[in-house]
C-alpha cells in the first residue's frame, strides 16, 4: 500500500492519513467498477419447535457512470435513514443508537431504495433497440414464456446460488431457451491459496 511513490503524507491523525492514502490508492479508473456479495444464513426455530434454515444473498454491482456498488448499499440506506431521523419520521421513540431491525426502519427505507433501484430498469438513452431490461430469480423462476431466446447466458453466479438451488437454476434456463438454442455458463475460477472448504466447494461445482 505504502511505498517511495506512494508516501503517507502528514495529517491531522492517523485515520485522515491513512483516508488519504486509500483515496489516492484505490480509486477507480475509467471503466472500473466494484462489487459487493454477501450471504447470510440464519437458524429459526419456530413456536411449535421446528427449526428451519433460511438464507439472504446480495449481489450488487457498481456502475462505471454513476453510484458505485458500496455506495448503493451502504450510503443510500444510511442516508435514507438519516433523512428519516431528521425529519421525524422514524417516531419519538427511535433516539440514539437504533439497529435496522425494526419494521417502521427497514420497510420504508427499502421501498425508498426499490425506488432507486427501478431506475435502473428504465430504458436508457443509448440501450440498443433490441434490449430489455426485467428483474428476475432464476432459481424462483423467470418472467417469461417457455422456448423464448435463443441464447441464455448466465455468468458469475457461483457465489449467489446455493449448491442446492442450481438444479431448479438450470431447468430454468433450459426452460426459457429455443430447441437448437444455447445456454452459456460462465464461472470464475477462485485462484485463493490456501483453499478453505467453502472455496473448495465452489471450485468444484
């Protein structure tokens, strides 16, 4: 990170310097943009005793043009929140420090968020004419009719579909796809050294 080309210049503190160093360092050059995964897996037991696993992934990539990835999901939701607390709207009660896990919190600033996020189903300006953009699951199924496309194409999403959930992934793309159509599957392979399990696992898909 630091080196004769790259000094830490002084500054008010530590923190500031090593801020600035990260902004010189880790911009994005044209056309870079960043992404951002994470899944969680939570163990419920239920009132009669059942105990069930249920699981959240996220994927979100940053745009080149606009905000990036970190900033849609981390700045976008605290500042939502903020306006929120400022204008009155999270309650008397909501003071001080307030985790968002409380229905009158995350529910609206989900929606202020879908909100957002639909601008990036909207037509654009130089989309070539032939594109559509839709919002799909292809393990829950896709929005459309059997025999559709000729091409299905489907890319870097090992680290999205659970192991389990690839069958109904896969019968869904087969599903939407011509007879004498394609389907294109395309996978990183993760070069981490030393493997843990979980990678192992992935790489071996």
């Amino acid at each position: 990170m630091t080196s004769a080309r790259h000094p830490v210049l002084p500054a008010a503190s530590t923190l500031d310097a090593f801020c600035a160093l990260l902004q010189a360092r880790l911009a994005y050059l044209p056309g870079e943009r960043d992404m951002v995964v994470m899944h969680h897996e939570f163990g419920v037991e239920l009132a009669n005793g059942a105990v069930e696993r249920q699981t959240s992934t996220l994927v979100a990539y940053g745009d080149p043009d606009g905000y990036s990835a970190m900033a849609r999901t981390v700045a976008l939701p605290a500042a939502i929140a903020t306006e929120m607390l400022l204008s009155g709207a999270l309650g008397p009660n909501r003071r001080g420090i307030v985790t968002p896990v409380h229905k009158d919190i995350y529910d609206p600033v989900l929606a202020r968020l879908e909100d957002i996020d639909d601008r990036y189903l909207t037509r654009q300006p130089d989309d070539p004419p032939n594109l559509v953009r839709v919002r799909g699951d292809v393990v829950q199924g896709l929005p459309f009719s059997d025999a559709t496309f000729d091409l299905v194409r489907q890319s870097a999403m090992v680290v999205t579909i659970q192991r389990r959930d690839w069958p109904a992934a896969v019968r869904e793309m087969r599903r939407v796809v011509r007879p004498g159509g394609y389907v294109e599957m395309l996978e990183p392979y993760w070069p981490f050294v030393p493997k843990g399990p979980a990678v192992m696992e992935m790489n071996a898909l």
